[in-house]
C-alpha cells in the first residue's frame, strides 16, 4: 500500500448514549420538511418531493463544544432538527423497510449564513456555502433506537439564552422519517456512518457572540453549544 503523501485526516465521531462514538461518514439535510417553516421562508408547503443539501463531516460540533461565529456572514440563523444515524446502508430501499436501516437519532442545528443564502438564491447559484461551513452542524449525543424506538411524534425546541425561540411537533414533518431514508436511497446509495438532519419548525432567527443554545427532542436527547 501506497503511504500517505500528506497526513489523513482523522475520523469524525459522535458519542453515542451508554457508551461508544458513531463514525460519521456524510452529512445530508432536508430542506422545508416543516410546513409552517416552508412558508416563512417563502415556499410552497405542498407535498412535493423532498430536496437535500449536504454538510461535510468535518462542519460537526459535538461533546457541547462552542461553535465559532463564521465569517461572511452579518446573518447566522438557528434551525433545531432532528437527526438520523443510519447504521445499515442501501439504495432503493422501500419506506417499510427504512426503519431497520437506522441505528439511532440525535439533536442537531443546520446553522446557517442567511444572508449569502439568500443573494445565493436571488442569482441562482448554489448556496453550499451558507450551509456547509466550518462549525455549521453542532450535534448531540446519538441515542440508539434499540433504546429509544423510532420517534414519530414528540415535541422539538431550541431555547436561546433560556427563551424558547422554535417549538413544533415531529408528527408535523411533512415527510416522515421512513420516506426521508427512501427517498434519499434513491439519489444515492446510504452507507453506516451516515447522518440526516430531518428538517427544522419555524421560527429560525438570528444568533450573536455569545449566545447559549439548548435545543431537544422529546425522548431523543439535546444538544448544547455557545456561539463564540
């Protein structure tokens, strides 16, 4: 085997509840899964077919570390999600068959540079960048669903600084975590190490130095960060 020309760069992990770390390998989202979230941000709530996004690995937060402020921005906005941890992968893989695929769920923030999105939006060039920078994806504990079961319902909410800024219900999504895994296994094929943040209620708003975030998920977990 060929050694490396350059160091490798090491593996990104999440910590899993009761022990051991979940090996992260890509970072996907759901944009607009929430209704009212799709009209405050100007969309159709409509059931159309679901688009992703990514984040590189990398771009986690994890163990209730501070998240940096990024540069490029005058606008970094909270999005509270649920997230999926896929421990079986596959393509195609059929909505009833889904939840088998799945090795736990966490909490997470899709944080992002609003500002750049929207001039990204307005010229119709890809807004990778007000999505997917260094520290844009603080994530807690993962929770294994032989613990916690497969969540449908159930209460999320981020406070900042102790005031609850979003509050939705999981039931409200409107693709339910089974479609998410098929829909998603039909663009590409999943793998173990995978994560999926689910999509986030509305309410998203504005953050600055210094503020403390809690975010959960009822019967799933937290996730805790200070943006620095």
């Amino acid at each position: 085997m060929d050694a490396y020309v350059v160091a490798p760069p090491p593996q990104i992990t999440v910590p899993v509840e009761g022990g051991g770390v979940f090996p992260v390998r890509r970072v996907y989202c759901v944009g607009r899964n929430y209704a009212a979230h799709a009209r405050e941000m100007g969309g159709d709530p409509n059931r159309e077919p679901p688009f992703f996004f990514s984040k590189p690995a990398d771009a986690l937060v994890t163990s209730g570390a501070d998240t940096p402020f990024p540069p490029a921005t005058e606008s970094l906005h909270h999005e509270i999600e649920l997230v999926l941890a896929i421990g079986q992968g596959g393509a195609d893989i059929a909505p009833e068959q889904a939840l088998a695929h799945i090795f736990g769920y966490g909490v997470g923030l899709d944080l992002t540079r609003r500002d750049m999105q929207e001039r990204a939006k307005a010229a119709r060039q890809p807004w990778d960048m007000s999505k997917g920078f260094d520290g844009s994806g603080p994530v807690g504990t993962i929770s294994p669903a032989a613990v916690v079961g497969h969540p449908s319902a159930g209460r999320i909410s981020l406070e900042v600084n102790g005031q609850v800024c979003q509050a939705g219900e999981l039931s409200d999504m409107i693709w339910q975590v089974p479609e998410i895994v098929a829909a998603l296994s039909r663009l590409v094929r999943l793998a173990p190490g995978d994560l999926i943040f689910t999509g986030t209620p509305d309410g998203v708003g504005p953050l600055t130095r210094g503020d403390v975030l809690r975010g959960e998920v009822e019967g799933i977990g937290m996730v805790e960060t200070r943006i620095v």
